[in-house]
C-alpha cells in the first residue's frame, strides 16, 4: 500500500510544493486547507499527472472542533499517516510591541501555535498505534533569533521550536520522528499575507537579492523524510546564500 502524506497549508507556498514532491514518489496525500477551489484544482492536478489518491479535508486549523471533526471523518485506512506535514502558518504586520494589532496577535498564535498542536494531536494518535510515523514542523529563521518588529511572529515561531523538541521527547518510545525545518527568505506568499495584500512592500522585501523558493524547502523535506529508518534529521536552518541572519542580507549578489 501506498504511503500516506497529510499536509497542512496545502493550497500555496511550501505546502503545495511539497504535496507536489511527495506526489511525485508516489505518496497518497491528505491536504488540509481552506480555500476550497484552489484546493480541489491542485488534488484534480495531481492526481492525474502522478497517478496517486487524494483525500482534501477543508478546514482552518485554528477552528479545534471542526478541525477534528473534519479530520475524524476520513476513511479508516486514510488515517494511517505516515508523515504529517506542519506547515500552516503565517505572519501578519510589523509592528512594535506598543503599536501591535492584538488581532493579527491572536491569529498568529492561533494559527501557528495552536492549530499546530491541534493538528499534531490528532494525527500522532493515529501514528502511535502503528509505532511509525514522522513529523515535520516548519519553523523559521524567527524561532531562533528575534527582529525588530517581530516579537509576537518570533514568539510563535520560539514556541514551535520548542515543540520541537517536546514532541519528539514524548514521542520517542514509538518510534515517532520529528523534524524541524526553519526557513530563512523564501519568496511565497509570506509576505503578502504579512503586509494585508500590499504588494509592493512584500515585492521589496525580495529585492536586490536572490531568495529561497518554496521547492528548495520541499527539497530539503523530501531529503529528510527520505533517510533511511534509524536516520533523523532533528533541526534543518535553511537560508538563502545572501542572508546571513534574520535582518542581514546582501542585496547585490
């Protein structure tokens, strides 16, 4: 029997990439998303193309009871998942902490904090049975240092790494691995969504400078998922070769 990828975000970025690269080795997927019309017109896409089965659950992570309720619904062998991909996330202004809009705050923690373990919880329970399974969480270069005007992005993104490294602790004695992948720049719809639809501020974070893309992230998970059973990868930082650090770039190469 096939195996079995569920991904979250699936409809744009490092989801839809990623769904593509699993897709393209013959992983049945569970893509997770809200927008119901992108969603079914990359499952259409893909199916044809690499000949595999898709399951589309729609749904928001951070609504916890639909959430599960939609995700209880799949078939019996459809929740044999054999990796769970946490890439649902995103972050929203850029603001100081005194000028902050505690809307975007909650949305950020509700999203990738919260909908993360809401997630995590749901599918290790269907992972802990079968003694197998592996975990990607995608985290960012934001979960290991701080930026001006990041703080509550950063926050949740320390709360993810931190995760991190709790799942895989707990999840040990069933042979369940957990991956961290954290990105530096990579040119998705990041910092569209970051800036309300502003898309010249979000071109200009790009400029000058060549960044990552969403499939050299599917890459670098497809690698880690790919090692051989007693090989993990705990904790993957991937930058661009003109970003240094969070806030250091080389906008002339």
């Amino acid at each position: 029997m096939s195996k079995i990828a569920l991904i979250t975000g699936a409809t744009s970025g490092i989801g839809e990439a990623c769904a593509h690269i699993f897709a393209q080795h013959g992983y049945n997927l569970v893509l997770l998303a809200r927008r119901a019309d992108r969603l079914t017109k990359i499952a259409h896409h893909l199916e044809d193309k690499y000949a595999i089965s898709i399951k589309k659950v729609i749904a928001d992570v951070r609504q916890k009871e639909n959430l599960s309720e939609k995700l209880q619904e799949l078939p019996v062998e459809w929740k044999r998942i054999d990796v769970l991909i946490n890439n649902a996330g995103l972050s929203q202004g850029l603001d100081p902490i005194d000028k902050g809009n505690t809307d975007d705050w909650d949305n950020m923690i509700d999203t990738n904090i919260k909908g993360l373990l809401y997630v995590t919880k749901i599918v290790s329970n269907w992972m802990i049975p079968q003694e197998s399974g592996h975990i990607i969480n995608i985290g960012s270069i934001a979960g290991k240092e701080v930026y001006p005007n990041g703080n509550v992005y950063c926050a949740s993104k320390h709360a993810v790494d931190a995760l991190n490294k709790g799942m895989r602790i707990d999840l040990l004695p069933y042979g369940i691995k957990v991956t961290a992948i954290n990105p530096g720049m990579v040119e998705t719809e990041f910092s569209l969504v970051r800036f309300k639809g502003d898309e010249e501020r979000a071109k200009k974070v790009y400029e000058g400078l060549e960044p990552l893309l969403a499939d050299d992230i599917a890459d670098a998970i497809w690698y880690v998922v790919s090692r051989p059973k007693h090989v993990n990868i705990n904790d993957m930082l991937i930058m661009p070769s003109a970003q240094a650090t969070a806030t250091q770039v080389n906008r002339t190469i």
